[in-house]
C-alpha cells in the first residue's frame, strides 16, 4: 500500500470515529483484551489454566487453537459483515487481530498457513473465501490449494451441535500434487470462527493423516460456552 494511503484516516466500523484503521485503537482496548483460553479449543479458561476440563477428558486430534476475540459485540457483527456483506475492508483489521493472538512467545510460527477451504458451489454464491482472505495477510507462507473442501455440506451454523461432526465427515481431502508440502510440516489452518470445533478436528485428521506434524487451528472469533 502506498504510504500516503497509510495515513489516510479510516472511519472505525464500531464507534464511527476517526482513526487509523477500520477498528480505533480505543475499541481495540475495550473490545479485544487478551484473554486466557484453553490450548487445545480456545475457549475462556481461568486464569493460570491452560486446559480446559473437556479437552483433557476427550483430546482433541488438533494441536493446539487460537482465537483472538469471543464471538460477541462488535467482532459478531463485523464478522457477519466480512463473510456474508463482502466486507473485505475489515479484513485487514480482523487479519491483524488474528495475527497479534498467534503470536505466542513460546510457540515458533507455522511452516505453513492453509485457509480453511469452501466448496466449489460455495465460493461461487459467495465470490470469496472469508478464510483466504484473512490467511494471506498474516506474513506468511500461506497456500490455498493444499486443502480442499470436496464435499458441499449445509451451513454449520444452521445445524444443531450433535450433527455437525456428520455434517463435515468427508468433506475434505488434501490435493494428491501437494502433499509434499505437508509432510513433517507444522500446519495452522485459518477460519473466522470457531463454534464446536467439528470442523477443525476433521481438517485435523486429514492433515495428519498426509503427514502433518502438527494441525494448529486460527480464528478470529471463537463462540463462548452457553454459561460464559
């Protein structure tokens, strides 16, 4: 971007005031604290915790997740904006978070950045994919060609929790001429939101299965227990 661009105000989506991106500083402060959250789900945790009790009764076939923000006001609304309204000027901002919270001081980055895929019929209706467009700004090596969505499936959000790990069992496959770049690789796949986690933990072990190292799991949101 030009750097006269750069310093262009943008009117902030949540407040409406000025600022230098689409997300002021000032809501930034209040509206994307860090948090404590579970390693392995992303779910609020207490402080001190690093695992949540379900992940340690039942572990998860991914490695770790990541989330920047609840899925809660504003980040709700911008994010149904972003990938329903064709939004694309709030990616950057909700690449940025999303770049900032997986930037762990213990953690090395990914060998490999992979945006959780679409459907063919999808990403024709939609024109874009939400999870490509947040994976390609974080700086570093990203790939939208390794993993595939080959199955079309109905919207997760409109199916209850029990159903979701069917809805997406087979829906994704590695492209045969790619999987080189997966073997010994340690892997974050990039989504806006987390609800269940079904969808990841199967992306989870079809990566595994061509010969992942580890499958981390990135979101900009992820949604709240009914009780937090």
């Amino acid at each position: 971007m030009p750097l006269a661009l750069n310093l262009v105000p943008s009117l902030c989506a949540v407040c409406r005031g000025w600022g230098p991106s689409r997300v002021c500083p000032d809501c930034l402060a209040r509206f994307a604290a860090p948090a404590p959250r579970c390693c392995r789900c992303a779910l609020r945790v207490p402080e001190g915790t690093s695992t949540c009790g379900a992940c340690l009764v039942a572990p998860s076939p991914l490695d770790g997740a990541t989330a920047a923000v609840d899925y809660a006001f504003p980040w709700d609304q911008l994010l149904l904006a972003f990938k329903f309204h064709a939004a694309l000027d709030l990616a950057p901002a909700l690449a940025e978070r999303l770049r900032a919270a997986a930037q762990s001081p213990g953690q090395a980055p990914p060998d490999l950045v992979l945006p959780a895929p679409q459907s063919p019929a999808r990403l024709r209706e939609r024109g874009f994919n939400q999870a490509w467009e947040l994976a390609r700004r974080l700086g570093l090596d990203a790939d939208p060609h390794t993993l595939l969505r080959v199955r079309h499936t109905p919207h997760q959000l409109a199916l209850p929790e029990a159903s979701r790990a069917a809805n997406v069992r087979g829906a994704f496959a590695v492209e045969p001429s790619r999987r080189h770049r997966l073997a010994g690789r340690h892997v974050a796949v990039v989504d806006d939101v987390m609800t269940t986690g079904a969808t990841g933990r199967e992306v989870a072990k079809v990566l595994h299965e061509a010969g992942a190292a580890s499958v981390r799991w990135w979101v900009v949101a992820r949604t709240p227990r009914p009780s937090d």
